[in-house]
C-alpha cells in the first residue's frame, strides 16, 4: 500500500513536471544489453530487457521526502557530474524540461530483512531504485554509477547523451561488515587522503573503515584529558617523518565524510603491546621497564603497558569514553596483538578489564585474534588475522569472526618479488591470491558466525596516497567483492574482465593502481 501510494505521488511528479513539457524529443535510443561487465561487486541477479535511459540534460533526480533519500539524491548528482559534466537536478520545483527520471525511494517488501538490500528497475524513461533502508538505496547509486559508460553517445541528437541498459538488478550483500583498515600510525595519512581512499571504497559498496590510529612509532588522535598524547606522542614515524595527528574535529570531519557514504569508522587504540608512543608521552604507562625512546624503526612486540597498574585503566577509561562519544558506530578496536613483552596472566587480565570498559561506553570491542585468550564480554568481536585456531576459539566463546588473514587479505604484502613497495612476512599475494579464495570456508567456522571481511593496509613501507593506491589497487576491490558478493556468482576468470573495466575509474579518480600483468586493462 505504503509503495502504491508513493508510486501514485511521483506519478503526479512526473505529470506535473512532465506536463511543463512542451514537445516530447523523439529519440532513437539504442539496444544495449544490460550486463555484469563493470559491475563490482557482482550483484546477486541481473536480467537484461535491452533497451537503453537516456542520461542526459533532461535528467531529473527524484527522491521521496526524506531527507537522507535526498541527500542520496545530491550526492548522485554530484557523481554524475563529475563523471559526465551534466547537472542532473535533484527534486526540481521549477518548471525544467524532465523526460527521465532517476527515482529514489524505500520499500518494505523485499524478500530479505537485510538493510543493505536494493533493487534497480531500469526502463526506458525511468529508473526505480528501491532501497531496503536508506544504506541499501546508497549502494544501488554506486551500481547506476557503475552502469553509466565513461563515453557518451553523440549520435543520437545534437547533444550528449549516456545511454544506461535497461533490466533489472535485485541485489543485496552477502555479509555485514565489509571494510578496509588503514595504518595511519607507521606513516601519518591526511585527512584529505583518508577521505580520497574512502570515496572510493564507498563506490565498492564497502560499509566500514578501520582506522588504526595508535602505534609504537606514533598516537595519532587528539585525547584532551591526555594531551601529551599528541603534543609527545604524534611526532615520529617509521623512517624519522614528522608524524602528524588529528584534532578531534577532523576525526568528526573523517566520521562525518564517511557517514555520508553509509560507512562507519572503526577506531582501534592497540594496546597493550604496541604501545610505545603511549608510554613516551606518559612514563607511568609502560611495563617493559626499559627507557623510553620515540621509535623509527618496524619492529614489533618490544613494548606494554603495565597491566597490574589502576592508572592505566583509569588513562584507557578516557580515552575510550572520548573516543566513544566521537564514534556513531558500535565499534571499538582495542588491538591486542603481538604483546610479546606481556606475560599471559597479565595479559589476559588486560583484555578482560579493557573489554569491560569498552562495553561500558556502549561500544562492542573488536580485538586481533590473540584476545580470545582472554574472557571478555560476550558480544566482543574476533579480528582473525594470524591464528585459525583463535577465531575457532573466538567462535566457542560466542564471538563474531572478521575475517581478515594475512595469507590471503593483507594489503601491505608485496604482489611479487618485483613490488616496490611492501612487506613479505606471510605470503606474496599476486591479485588472484587475494581474490581466489573462500572467506565462507576459509577459517571451517559456520557461516552465521562470520561478521564480514576487512582487508588490512599497514604502512611501514608507505607513506603517501600514490603509495597507498600501489599497495591497494586493485587488491581491495577484490576485498569488496568477496564481502559482498556470493561464492555462486564469483569466478576469477569473470573477475579478469570486470576488474580490467575499473581502469577508466581509477584513472578518472588518479588512483594509481599497480598495473598487474594479470590484467589486461581497458586502455
Ligand atoms: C603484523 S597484523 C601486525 C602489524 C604489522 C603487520 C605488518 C597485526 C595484528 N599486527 O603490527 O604492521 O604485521 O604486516
């Protein structure tokens, strides 16, 4: 009834619109056939009708009267002028000429309750894009946008028109967390680099973002009941750079760009190894006993903070409770990995007081694979990254697994001996490595247990964002594809073809993507 009614009101939209009209424009639209060929991620069904919508300067965006439809509507417009220079209005009242119209709106109805969940009606004069929520009516403006060639078609009247295929698209993804995670602590990311890698990601229907902001080499985020945090802290990295942090209203900035891409940060202060920049601001922190030195180099393991000392959880309790109020999302990352220098009891006690004070910020902690050691509160996430045999453990204890194994998703390994940027430790992985490969089965943990999959940046060896893009590109579109995408209709030989079509993409966004011999990109 609630999808009659709204279809009846943009009926009378587009009457009334249609009606300032004066002469209808008799095109001769081509057939084209709707395909997968530049869609990634794969979507769940796709049926071709052979007709072609015209995008072009009679285009109107029209959404329901809601207001995160209609910035979804804006935000629309505002690719496809980047893409094609046409300004497509969105909710026009003035009387414009419209003879096709993108129409945005939510349904209840869909035979899944997953929020992410959208369908596409492509017909000759109108698009219907259907959302479950406004998260899924998000992702189906990426697939329009994957649909609109890079050309436009000048044949067919004296101005440019992008001819989009028409059919249908029904199409939802297959996990809920599908995220990169960014290292801005080896190496210092600006926010205008942390947004650029953003952007893109949202294009791949990614919906979280890590953001590892703690490390030996640096603190990277402003925590104003512990300044010496940033003041001490933020000022080395790998290589003697000169770091960098972020106030807490650019973090607010990074959270807000990114909402606006229906993707959640997920912040991670790693603790309590890898805490040396934590300890070089406050002494009273450390637990090595050592002298504290700011730290340029890359090993791992060699530093803790004191586990048996109640400040140290009064100092975690703050910087938890400010980093929760800045954070909308459900998740906080406490790390917990490779504190080689901490004994196990000590350890053990760490995670589960840490987990407490997470849970008491309202936050659901997210940990590396070693915290399952550890009791921690019961809807704590697992983040498998070394050990199979913890996410199993992780699992037995109720928890939800990340999938993220450094075998196969880690994006600062090298592709091959020939990479000029990257790390080796734990595998080469060429861009068939990282996409071959079943994160259902993957870990033997039941399906209903894996949360999703992150694909993690670290970024001894970067420094830059063409250094990012290098090590990334086209790795983590593959990590897209696996989070979102079911094993039916993945095939690595079907991936080659649709992965070379991102070339014009990239090359439009000036990401510099490692051109793999894999590939034979779309000149
Ligand atoms: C292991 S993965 C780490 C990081 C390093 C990375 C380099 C993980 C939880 N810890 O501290 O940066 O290897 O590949």
């Amino acid at each position: 009834m609630r999808t009659f009614v709204k279809a009846t009101a943009l009926l009378i939209i587009v009457l009334v619109i249609g009606g300032c009209t004066p002469q209808k424009r008799k095109l001769d639209l081509p057939n084209i056939m709707l395909t997968t060929d530049n869609l990634i991620p794969h979507p769940l069904e796709v049926t071709a009708t052979n007709g072609s919508f015209p995008l072009d300067n009679y285009t109107a965006i029209i959404t329901s009267d809601d207001e995160d439809l209609k910035d979804i509507g804006l935000f629309l417009s505002e690719k496809i002028t980047a893409a094609t220079d046409l300004h497509v209005p969105v909710n026009p009242s003035e009387a414009t000429e419209i003879e096709s119209i993108i129409s945005i709106q939510l349904k209840g109805d869909f035979d899944t309750d997953n929020p992410e969940a959208y369908s596409l009606e492509i017909r000759k004069d109108t698009i219907y894009l259907y959302g479950a929520s406004a998260a899924g009516a998000f992702r189906g403006i990426q697939t329009i946008l994957q649909l609109i060639p890079m050309e436009s078609n000048n044949d067919l009247a004296n101005y440019s028109i992008w001819t989009i295929p028409t059919g249908t698209i029904a199409d939802a993804p297959q996990f809920e967390y599908r995220s990169a995670m960014l290292d801005v602590a080896r190496h210092f990311f600006t926010v205008e680099e942390v947004k650029k890698y953003i952007d893109v990601l949202s294009y791949y229907k990614m919906n979280n973002f890590h953001l590892h902001l703690t490390d030996d080499q640096g603190w990277r985020i402003e925590i104003k009941s512990w300044p010496k945090l940033t003041e001490i802290g933020s000022k080395s990295e790998v290589g003697g750079g000169e770091g960098g942090f972020y106030t807490q209203d650019e973090y607010t900035d990074i959270v807000k760009y990114a909402a606006r891409r229906y993707i959640n940060i997920v912040p991670e202060i790693d603790m309590p190894g890898h805490t040396n920049a934590a300890s070089l601001s406050y002494p009273i922190l450390n637990g090595n006993g050592k002298e504290l030195a700011p730290y340029e180099g890359i090993e791992v393991g060699f530093s803790t903070f004191d586990c048996r000392k109640d400040t140290v959880y009064s100092f975690i309790d703050d910087v938890i409770g400010e980093l929760a109020a800045l954070t909308p999302g459900a998740y906080i990352h406490i790390g917990g990995d490779e504190s080689h220098t901490t004994s196990k009891s000590d350890f053990n006690y760490f995670i589960n007081r840490v987990s407490k004070i997470v849970e008491k910020h309202g936050k659901q902690m997210i940990g590396w694979d070693e915290v399952v050691h550890a009791e921690v509160v019961e809807n704590s996430v697992v983040q498998y990254w070394n050990k199979k045999e913890n996410a199993q453990e992780g699992v037995k204890k109720g928890m939800k697994v990340i999938l993220s194994p450094a075998t196969k998703a880690y994006l600062d390994m090298k592709y091959d001996t020939e990479s000029k940027h990257g790390l080796s430790w734990a595998a080469y992985i060429p861009v068939e490595t990282g996409y071959n490969w079943s994160p259902e089965t993957f870990a033997e943990i039941p399906q209903e247990s894996i949360l999703g999959i992150e694909a993690p940046l670290w970024s001894e060896t970067i420094s830059n964002f063409d250094e990012l893009a290098y090590l990334a590109f086209p790795r983590v579109i593959g990590y897209a594809e696996l989070g979102w995408t079911t094993e039916e209709n993945r095939n690595w030989d079907n991936y080659k073809i649709r992965l070379a079509n991102q070339a014009p993409y990239l090359k439009r966004e000036d990401v510099k993507y490692y051109p793999t011999k894999e590939i034979d990109w779309k000149k």
